[in-house]
C-alpha cells in the first residue's frame, strides 16, 4: 500500500487510579485493544515499510471512560517520565472532538517534556518514521590499531546522536549526557579500549540483529576476555540492555532519537486511517450531536482529513 507507517498496534501503561469499576474496565480495554505490557514490551518503532510506531494507552478516549480526566496531566506526566528514563517514544493519541476538553493535560505533558534535559524530541509521526528509516542506514566501524588503540568511525548524519558509555579521553564535542553516558559531535575518533558488545556464536541472528538496532556495535568471537560486556547466551532484551547499562563496559552508541534526545513525545489524533464509517459510528459514543459537529467545523469534510500532516 506504500505507507510510510502503521499505528494500529499499542501499549498499555499501568497508573494508580484502582476500584472495581476502573479495573473491569481495564479489561474490556485490553480484549478491545489486545495492547503489549509496557512492563515487558519497549515502546519503540520497528520495521522500515511501513515503521510500524506504537500508540501508549491510556489515551483520552480511555480516560473519559474511566471517569480521570481530571487525573489526565498527571498520568500522562508520569508515562512520560517512565519513557524518558527509559528512552523511547510516547505516543499520545488526543482526538480532535476532546482537544477542549484535555487541553489542561496537554499543556502539563507539554511543559513537563520542555524542562527535561537531555531533551524530549516531540516530532510527528512522519517525521518519527523517516529519521527511524534513515537511522536503519547508520553503522559503526571499530580497527584494532598498533599500540592497543581503537579507531572508531560513525557513519551518520549530523542529526544523529553518538553515545560513549564511561569512557574516560577527551574527544572533539564531548558533553555529558544522562548517566554514565556522553554524547560527542565527532565521528571519527580514537579509544583506548574496544567499545564493542561481544557475543558468542551460540547466540542468534535475532539477538545480533537487536542489539545493533540498539546502536551497538557487535562482533562475534569466542575471546571473552576481549570485551568489556560479553553475551555467551541471549538474554531478553531488557536483560541485555540492563547488563549493559550496569556494567562499566566502554561501549559506543548510535542512540535512537536525533538531536541528543533523550526520549520522543509525539501527540497525535485518529484520522491516520479515518473512513465514512469510522467517522459516522463515532456518533454512538459522543456524549452529544454537539461534539460531532464540533468535529466537523475544526476539520472540514473528509478529503480535507486526508490532506491533514498527522
């Protein structure tokens, strides 16, 4: 069909609001959505055609149900907050008729990603899935030079982000970034140690392919004593993320988002896919006539939805 990207598949994050009433509800959500766990599953993009990018319930729709739209600001704040320490995307759907209605909330989401540093990418969905498809062509090269020395080449773009994990020498744009790692503008630099993920050949294709997606550079070997963070068998992927994350490994990364973001924020509605139908059966769960017509007057007809850059 040549879409640039799908996003039908979501994410459930868990919040504090509990009762009887809310928690059957949550159930009906999830055998309606049939959403991954955010405990087990990272929200990220994944594939090239289309990018396939997730959307993070609860979202508005969900919350009006539940009778929290005061709560909204703050539970979106907080999924905002477990998404910017771990580094991947919310995607936080608001449909047009309750733009109104949720706008309080919005401006806290907002204000909250404003203040973080290393900053939140907030970014449409286009623009998520063209820098995801562009960042699929980066790729890292590390050479064993005389004297134990490591030459690194990063062959990125400009907006890409270069993580160095506790390393200690001092290269060209360096800056601290979050944790133990620094970001540095330079692509072509000189270590002391080998900044690569080793893994044995036990492991699988799968579990290279991830860890390169990560932005990792991996090399396959049977000298375990070569590498500071070394994979004899695959983990899960938090695992593998964590046992890297808490080692004192020097590693390079090319991170997932641009422009030394920490984190992406992109807010979206549910035209991506509207149909007549999609829009008529609405009419079913609108409190009145009037948010249908309200609906109408902010977005026109349906070939002007089509046009629209969500």
């Amino acid at each position: 069909m040549g879409l640039e990207y799908d996003n039908s598949e979501a994410i459930l994050w868990e919040f504090d609001e509990i009762g009887h009433e809310i928690e059957r509800e949550i159930e009906r959500i999830k055998e309606f959505y049939r959403p991954s766990d955010a405990k087990t599953c990272m929200p990220l993009p994944r594939g090239i055609s289309p990018v396939f990018i997730p959307v993070s319930l609860p979202d508005d729709e969900i919350l009006e149900r539940l009778n929290l739209c005061a709560n909204a600001g703050r539970i979106w704040s907080e999924i905002l907050s477990r998404v910017y320490e771990r580094g991947e995307i919310f995607v936080l759907q608001l449909h047009p008729e309750r733009i109104d209605m949720f706008e309080s909330a919005l401006r806290v989401v907002l204000e909250y990603a404003k203040r973080r540093n290393p900053p939140v990418w907030v970014a449409s969905l286009k623009d998520i899935a063209r820098w995801w498809k562009e960042r699929g062509n980066f790729d890292i090269n590390v050479d064993e030079v005389n004297g134990g020395k490591f030459n690194v080449s990063v062959n990125c773009s400009d907006a890409a982000t270069i993580l160095l994990k506790d390393v200690e020498s001092h290269i060209e744009g360096e800056r601290h970034w979050h944790g133990a790692y620094k970001s540095v503008e330079c692509r072509d630099f000189e270590l002391s140690e080998r900044p690569s993920v080793g893994v044995s050949p036990r492991v699988s294709e799968e579990f290279v392919n991830f860890l390169i997606e990560e932005g990792f550079h991996v090399e396959e070997s049977t000298a375990k004593w070569k590498y500071g963070v070394f994979f004899e068998e695959e983990t899960s992927k938090f695992s593998a993320l964590q046992r890297i994350e808490s080692s004192d490994a020097q590693v390079v990364r090319i991170w997932r988002w641009p422009f030394n973001a920490r984190c992406a924020l992109c807010i979206t509605g549910d035209i991506d896919a509207l149909t007549l139908w999609d829009f008529l059966i609405r009419i079913f769960e609108l409190d009145t006539l009037l948010a249908l017509a309200r609906r109408f007057l902010l977005l026109g007809c349906s070939s002007v939805l089509c046009s629209l850059p969500f």
